[in-house]
C-alpha cells in the first residue's frame, strides 16, 4: 500500500499531528507497522555502519530521530485498540502483539547500538556531557542492559522468543476480560430490582440494554471488583448478582477463561527474569524503579497492611451493627453488602448521602467549571474545544490548549463514556508526544468509562467518577506540561512507581473551596452544594479507608506475590494462590475481596503494572507531603502551580524523578502525611 493510498504512512495534516482518523481504515494498520518497522530499522543500521566514533551528535541524536514514523503509527492504533476494539481492531492486535515485540527487541538487543552507547556511558564524563544529554545517555545505556543487550547471542534469541510469547498472552489476556465483561453484564426485566437507583443511572441501564437488543435494564461491569452501584441498590439479591458477576471474569471454565493465560505469563516472566540474572520478575521490574528491590515494596505494604486490616475489622464491625439493628431478618455482612451498608453509617454519623450528591456533579459542569477551572487557576493554561477536529470515536472530543500568554500548548482528547469495545477502567495516553528535537507538541488522551444516560438526560457523576476525572486528568497535565529535547523523555515517560504522583496530585483540587464552589451546582438549580455538607464530605476523608486501603493493598501484595515466583515456582490453582498469598500479609478477609482477582487483573496481566501496583501507595508518599506543601504555599496559586510545573511536571523524565521531587520540595518526601490521610497513624 502506497503512502498516497495510506493516511497513516504521511504526516498528518491536521493542527498538532493528530491522525486524520476520519480517513484512516483498520486495513491501514499492519502495512503502516510493516512499513514502520523497516524504516526504523534502517534508521538504527544506519547509525551503526558509521565507522567514526561513536559521539553524542551520530549516535544519541540520530536514535532519538529514529522510530518517528513508528511512534506515530503506534500511538494511534494503540488508543484505538483500548478504547474502541472492534473485531477487526482486536485480530489485528493480536497479529500485532509478536511482530512488535520482535521489532522491540531487535532495536534494543542490536549488540552494535549497544557498543556505541556502552563506549560514551563510559566516556560521559570526559565527553562533558551534563543535564538531559547525559541523563540520556545514562538512561539508554541502562534500560538496554536491563532488556537484555548486554546477553550472548543464544541468550538473546531465547529472550526475543519469551517476549513474543509474553506480548501474545497479554494481548490474549485483555481481550479475554473484555469478552467475559461483556458476557457478564447482567441484565434485569424488572426496574423495581434496581430499586435506589437514581433516574439517571436507570436510564443509563435501560441504554445499555437497548444497545444490545434487549428490552429492560442492564448493568455493565466496571474493572474493578465492586460497582459504584452497590452503595445504592437496596435489593440484596441483586447486589449479589452484581458481585457476584464481576468476580467470576475470566475463571468460568469458558472461551474467556484467563487461569492458564495467566500463570504462563507468571512461568514465562520468571523465566525471563532468571535469563536476565535476576531471581524473580518482581526483582527485575524493580531493580530499574525508584523503590529499588521487591523488599523495599515488601517493608511499605506490610507497614500498611496490619494497621489497615484492623480499620477494616473494626468498620465492618459497625456495619454488622447496623444490620442487626435495622433488618427484621439480620444477616452476616458479606463483601456486596460492604457499600450499602456504608452509606447507612456515612449518613448516621455524618449525615451524608454521597448517592444524593450526583445532581451537583453533572460531568459537563465538573469537566469546565472543575477540571478546567482549577487548571486555568494553577497554571493559567485554557481550553477551547475544536468540534472541526475529528478524534478516533465520535464519543471523543478535542480541546486545543493554550498557555497563559496565548502560545499553542497542544491538544486534550476526553473519552467520557462506556461501551462495548472500550477496555474496563480509566487511562491517559498519548497520541503525539511533545520533543524540542522533533519540533512536536502533545496531544494526550484521557479514557473513563462512565455511563451514558439515554439523549437530552444529564450525565451525572459520583463523587468516585470525579475523583477519576481529575486524577486522569493529572496524567494529562503531565503530558502535556512536559518540556524536553528527547522523546525518550516525553511526557509520563517515567518512573512507573512515580507516575502516579502527579494524577494523585490533582485530586486535591476536587474538594478544594474556591473549585467546589465553582463546579458543585445543583444541575437544575444552580445552587452550590450547602456548606455543612461539604465540611461533613471533609470530616469523612478517613472514612471507610481501612477497606479501600485494605483493598488496594490486597491487590498490590497479590501483584508482588504472583512475581516473586521463580522458575521453579509452579501454580496449581490459581484461587488457592490467591487465598495463600492473603493470609500471609493478613488481608484475608471474605468481606473485603482484593481490588482485583488475578483473572481480572488487567493493570498486571495486560498493561504496564506487572510487579508494579504498588507503585500508587509509593507515590502515594510523595503525593500526600505535595499537598502538605500546596496548603503551606498558598494552595492554588499561580506561583505554587508554577513551581510545581516548572521543577516537577515539566521535566517530564528528562532527571531522576527523585531529584526533581528533592528540587521541587527542598527535601524528601515524609510519610506522615500519607498515614495521616488513610488514618494509619499509631
């Protein structure tokens, strides 16, 4: 195919390089990566046939040139993959998932590549090189010896042939969860079994049915273990249903069964890990994050977990209480039960209906008058939304970003809704990344899943789905505000156990006076949410935090566990493991189920998390002392929100992201705060 016939093998035309996704077809994706991949690969031979000495200027600068039409080509198949895999999307992913693998490798294993950048690692400091230059090289050098450059030949042919293997079953993974989510939904012919519901989430419900044909309500499947719905259903039966659908995901013995797609991806990492002297995937992973070694991630999830596990103990005891006060046939509290029940007590004890709040959170409302709002009031940046400009679903809507002084920043894409061919959860990812070298400015993506009311009805969110939504939305800012010379460094190309840090940031704006009283609008009234209900919404910040940190920290030792395992380490039964691995750090609890079981844990088994969950809580430390700091320096503040920008975010990966949170804080991160925050002091 022709660069004429294929959009994609062009530069766009479109302001910020955003694909032209209105021409391109799924038939365009495999000869654009074909094409892709042998330009890049002439690119990097041609770098390697220089018989000069290896310099910064013929080796580095030509190797971040390198792979553009690659990089294009991927981030814009990739978002289409997540959020909108249609059957011809999703086979081509899985024809994609080895050819890409084997590209990646055959790039950084390339022993001629590496010799260049082993020889001016070595020499960096006669060479004189300083800041992004010799970070870069520092980091090229590192991150090829830990794929594996450094192996002989043999080594390196087994290596590319287990990480082929690898990409397959994670791609095999994700779309096995997609399938069984759907499959899952649970449908009901009667609205009186949705009793609580709001009339919004009805209507939502009896969308999603008609979506598929179906007459009645159904109940679509988020990613996680719970549903936001099960803090309002009053019938237990059906909150059973739900709980019960959700987890069973990938573990019924059908098509979509993920038990043996899993424990080969466990068997296959560890393999690998030894190959590349390591005695586990948990210890490779971590070995090149800021945590260091898996006993690092031990010490801080055990430090959390017994104080957590008794907050748990003791609010599930108050739960019962209230069962066995209120229902004429008392019951023991089980895990789907947990949400319903909470919000009996939130609203005895703080006079608080979190479900009754959904009418001031209307999603346009939070999106311009919150999200935006608090933005524009920190940084000075505004949004402008180009309805000319087309994204990848016509659910997509494109804003143009501007800087304070008017200057072009780059483009924010929001994917709001659910649906079908969209994978479960809430992400940012880029389309284009920003690099000074490639004269390229951002284009980042944010993807939720929340439910779409029926035409003309508000979208209104829970207090849970604005959270996501500013959070995603710090993700976004950190692509966005990301100024660097080199797209190795681009954007949220960081750390994975510091890329949470920025999102985490952003959420301590939601509650915030000056943004509440802006975006926190009665959607028919206009009135502001009353002020004792947000000093009560305040009071409750450590409310119900032994479960979700219980919950959280569950899933996390679940990740560690899983990786941890050597080569030798064999798993019979995947529901036993998990059973074993929760009784050791204490989280056993059949009331608090981990936040994600194994067969459904996307962020490990399909994306960039394996051995790496913890990297919330880690980040966790440093975004709790960040808001220590923004409530001692005026809070939002044109000049808080410019240091924090310009020391932190703006960085992008281009340093050692604890030496631009040392340059930004004037010291280390404390962890008080964050113990202070989820109640786990003493």
């Amino acid at each position: 195919m022709t660069a004429d016939a294929n959009p994609l093998l062009s530069p766009s035309a479109l302001p910020y390089g955003l694909p032209d996704y209105s021409a391109i077809r799924p038939e365009h994706y495999l000869p654009a990566f074909t094409a892709a991949f042998a330009e890049h690969l002439a690119e990097i031979r041609e770098i390697t046939a220089s018989s000069a000495a290896p310099t910064f200027e013929n080796t580095m600068v030509p190797l971040e040139q390198a792979g553009r039409l690659l990089e294009n080509v991927a981030h814009a198949f990739y978002t289409v993959s997540s959020a909108d895999a249609t059957a011809d999307i999703q086979a081509i992913d899985e024809e994609l998932a080895p050819l890409m693998a084997a590209h990646q490798d055959a790039v950084s294993l390339d022993a001629a590549l590496y010799e260049r950048i082993r020889d001016l690692h070595e020499r960096r400091d006669e060479l004189g090189l300083e800041g992004e230059d010799r970070y870069l090289v520092e980091r090229h050098h590192r991150e090829m010896t830990h794929a594996g450059a450094a192996l002989d030949d043999d080594a390196k042919t087994h290596l590319t042939a287990l990480n082929q293997q690898l990409s397959t079953l994670t791609t095999a993974f994700e779309k096995n969860l997609l399938a069984d989510t759907n499959d899952l939904a649970v449908h009901f012919d009667d609205s009186a079994e949705l009793d609580g519901l709001a009339p919004g989430e009805l209507s939502a419900a009896s969308r999603a049915a008609s979506d598929r044909g179906l007459e009645g309500y159904l109940i679509t499947l988020p990613l996680f273990t719970g549903h936001p719905y099960l803090a309002s259903l009053t019938k237990r039966d059906t909150r059973r249903r739900i709980m019960t659908a959700s987890r069973s995901r990938g573990s019924r013995g059908n098509a979509n069964d993920n038990r043996a797609v899993l424990t080969e991806i466990v068997r296959l990492r560890a393999e690998r890990a030894a190959l590349l002297g390591h005695a586990s995937h948990a210890a490779y992973v971590t070995s090149d994050e800021t945590a260091g070694s898996p006993g690092a991630v031990s010490d801080l999830l055990h430090r959390l977990a017994a104080p957590a596990a008794v907050n748990a103990h003791r609010e599930q005891a108050a739960l019962q209480r209230i069962i066995d006060a209120t229902e004429a046939a008392p019951f023991a509290l089980e895990a789907h039960d947990w949400a319903f029940y909470t919000e009996k007590v939130r609203s005895a004890e703080f006079d608080i209906d979190t479900a009754a709040l959904r009418p001031w959170f209307e999603a346009e409302r939070v999106l311009q008058d919150g999200v935006f709002f608090a933005a524009t009031q920190l940084y000075g940046i505004t949004f402008v939304e180009r309805t000319d400009l087309v994204a990848y679903h016509p659910g997509a809507r494109v804003f143009e970003v501007s800087n304070e002084d008017g200057s072009a920043l780059g483009l924010y894409i929001l994917d709001l809704y659910t649906r079908d061919s969209k994978r479960g959860g809430a992400w940012m990812n880029p389309i284009v990344s920003q690099s000074r070298l490639r004269g390229t400015s951002p284009v980042v993506v944010n993807n939720l899943n929340v439910a779409q009311p029926a035409d003309g009805q508000p979208t209104l969110l829970t207090l849970d789905e604005v959270t996501t939504l500013f959070h995603e939305f710090g993700h976004a800012l950190h692509g966005l505000f990301a100024t660097v010379t080199y797209p190795h460094f681009a954007g949220t190309n960081v750390f994975r156990d510091f890329v949470e840090f920025p999102s985490q940031v952003n959420e301590m704006w939601i509650m915030w006076t000056e943004v509440l009283d802006n975006y926190a609008r009665h959607v028919d009234s206009n009135e502001p949410l009353d002020t004792g209900i947000v000093q009560r919404l305040k009071a409750t910040e450590t409310f119900d935090q032994g479960h979700a940190t219980s919950e959280y920290l569950a899933a996390a030792w679940l990740d560690q566990a899983w990786h941890r395992l050597g080569v030798q380490d064999a798993v019979a039964d995947v529901a036993d493991f998990e059973a074993a691995a929760l009784a050791e750090i204490g989280l056993d609890n059949p009331a608090v189920p981990t936040r994600y079981s194994s067969t459904y844990f996307a962020h490990v088994f399909a994306g960039g998390y394996s051995a790496g969950y913890y990297s919330y809580i880690w980040s966790e430390v440093l975004d709790a002392d960040t808001v220590e700091w923004f409530r001692e320096n005026g809070g939002l503040t044109r000049a808080a929100g410019a240091r924090f920008r310009e020391r932190l975010l703006g960085v992008g990966g281009s340093k050692d992201p604890l030496d631009a949170y040392r340059d930004f804080r004037g010291r280390d991160a404390e962890i008080e705060p964050l113990l202070t925050r989820r109640g786990l002091e003493g």
